[in-house]
C-alpha cells in the first residue's frame, strides 16, 4: 500500500517537473508545477506531516500558484520563443543535470543502509506538538517572519504601483 | 510494507535537478521563477525527509520557515515582473539584459 502510493505520487511529481520543463507556454508550466506541489502534500503526508501537507497545499498550491497564475494573465504571456542562449543551456545545462542527479542517486542509495525505512503511520507529528515547538522555543523567528511578511506587502505594492 | 528513506532523497535530487534545468533552459521569466520554487519545494521535501529519520521537529519547523519565505519572494518577485514588464513589454529574459532603462 505505502509502496503503491509512494510510487504513484513520485511518478505524479516527476511527471508534473518534466511537464514544466517541456511546455512552451507559461500557463501549462504553471498548472503543472500545481500538480507537483499537490503531490508533495501527499508524500508529506506519508512521512507523518500533517500540519505540512495542508500548508503545502493552501500556502504553495492555493496562494503562490493562484498569485503566478494572475501574474501570467495579466500580463497575457505568450508562448516563448527559442533564442541563441537557450541553445547553450540544453548543450551543457542538460548534460550537467542528468551527471548531478546520477552522482547524488548514487550517493544517497548507496548510504541507504545507514537510512531509516519509512512505515506507515509509524511517525506521526500532529499540530500541536509543532505549534509548542514553533511558540515556545522559536517565537522569536516567527515575530521575525511575521516582519518579513509586512515588508514584502509593502514592496510589492511599492514596486508594482504606477509611478507618477 | 516499507520503503527506505533513501527514496525520498533520490526523489527531492530529481525534483531539485529537474528545477535547475528549467531554471537553466526556460526564456521566459516567470516560467524561471517557477522553477526556482521547484527547487524550493524538493530542498523541503528532503527537510521532511531527514525529519522522520531522525524523528526531530526541528526538519518541518525549518520547512514551515521556507514556506513562509517563499511566499514573500513570490509576491515580491512578481512584483518585479509586473515592474520590468512595464519597462520593457517583454517577458523574455534575453531582452533583459541592461540594468539601465
């Protein structure tokens, strides 16, 4: 069952990336990134996140997405065009990915006996163990983020306004 | 039934990689920006990962962390699109070459 859905969902999430990767117009690369980071929910879910997962998927899926899909509308992109450069990078960017994901596979199955196996149901962190974590030993960074958030409010408003 | 950690790794590596050939091969910047939270969201999954290995919270605290980081860049980051695309009426990253209007 574990294995059945792990393989489900990474086939979902690699098949979602590549389709990113593949398509010329923004739109498609960005409803395609959508199905990746829902499928990233899923995984965290297995892994015992729960809290996580519904973040993943209101905070990434829900609220950056919606916002890269307005951005993508409103200034009505079309389809890119091929250039010069990008020949380069298929040249040497897509040969240097496949040499980097085959050393980092290799590393990491070859260290798997040192890894845990993962079970289901085995691990479980609900949302108040993290929420005591998250407000007793690091409410400092959290106020602190909660700053970041604001400046970033007013930032996009600053640099997205029409100057006069 | 279970399955090694190690999966998850090799998963987030390929999800990572695939972000950086994106990041490398895309013209058109927001489909760039994309990639760069690609690559975001499979450093977390290995943060998740290395979380129930380890059976520490600190992994999904730090995730919740980037979460929160990558939302302000997104909104800040189109922001500066919305910015250079009225400056320059294109999305192409091969016409944004000069810093200078």
């Amino acid at each position: 069952m574990y294995l059945v859905l792990f393989i489900l969902f990474a086939g979902l999430c690699v098949a979602g990336a590549l389709n990113l990767l593949l398509q010329r117009h923004p739109i498609n690369s960005a409803l395609s990134l959508i199905v990746v980071m829902s499928s990233l929910a899923v995984l965290y879910l297995l892994l015992g996140a729960e809290f996580l997962a519904a973040a993943q998927v209101i905070v990434y899926a829900g609220a950056i997405m919606v916002l890269f899909t307005f951005v993508i509308m409103l200034l009505n992109a079309g389809e890119e065009e091929r250039t010069h450069g990008s020949k380069a990078a298929y040249i040497v960017g897509i040969p240097g990915v496949g040499i980097v994901v085959g050393l980092l596979a290799f590393f990491f199955l070859s260290a798997r006996t040192h890894l845990a196996q993962a079970k289901l149901g085995d691990y479980i962190v609900s949302t108040s163990d993290l929420s005591k974590v998250l407000f007793k030993d690091l409410l400092l960074p959290f106020e602190v983020t909660s700053v970041l958030i604001l400046v970033a409010i007013l930032g996009a408003v600053a640099l997205a306004s029409k100057e006069h | 039934m279970t399955i090694p950690i190690a999966w998850y790794l090799v998963l987030s590596a390929i999800l990572f990689c695939i972000g950086v050939a994106a990041f490398l091969i895309k013209r058109n910047i927001i489909t760039v920006f994309m990639s760069i939270e690609l690559m975001l969201n499979a450093v977390n999954l290995s943060f998740v990962a290395f979380a129930y290995q380890w059976h520490r919270l600190q992994g999904q605290i730090f995730v919740f962390f980037v979460m929160v980081v990558a939302a302000a860049e997104a909104a800040v980051g189109l922001a500066i699109i919305i910015a250079i695309f009225r400056a320059r009426s294109t999305l192409n990253v091969d016409q944004v070459n000069l810093m200078k209007l």
